[in-house]
C-alpha cells in the first residue's frame, strides 16, 4: 500500500505459553508491586493492579486500623527509611 519496493512480512509464530508479564517500577512503587506480586502477577496485557493498590491500600489499611498514634508511627518510620535510603551502608544491603 506504500508503494515501497520491498515487500512487508509479518510471521507470527505459535508458542505454548503467553509471554511474561513486566511492570517498570521505582523505589516508591515497588513495594506496592511486591504486595501485588505476592498475591499474583497479572496476565500479559492486563492493566497493572499496582496501580490501584497505591490509592486503596493506604485507605484500607487506615480504616482497619483507625488508631492515629498507629499511623503517626508508621509514617514516622516509612520517613526514616526514605531518608535512610541514599546511606552507602544500607545501598550495599541486598535485602528488601
């Protein structure tokens, strides 16, 4: 239809099995993702639960426990660890 001297191809090969699924994350997302993960990774082409799970998590976790000084601790930590994070002794950690 081009009108190109060179013909088009296109071959699509059968496999036995859709291919694997992957989601680009960074520090922020990825923990997100491994909650996610832990409960199943979605099939090729569907939309990332991940997401979804960023906005409804917090949520959810806040109205199961509804306790502020829970909260206060919780984000004072998550704090810690997010200023923590550029340490050279905690970068050559392997661990989650």
């Amino acid at each position: 239809k081009s009108g190109s001297s060179v013909d088009s191809f296109y071959n699509r090969l059968p496999a036995p099995t859709s291919p694997p699924t992957l989601f680009n994350t960074n520090t922020f997302t990825s923990s997100f993702q491994n909650i996610v993960d832990a409960y199943g990774v979605a099939s090729y082409r569907e939309v990332n639960p991940a997401v979804y799970t960023i906005i409804t998590f917090p949520f959810l976790f806040a109205v199961m426990f509804g306790d502020v000084g829970h909260g206060l601790l919780m984000t004072l930590a998550a704090l810690w660890m997010i200023l923590e994070e550029r340490d050279p002794k905690m970068r050559s950690n392997t661990n989650e």
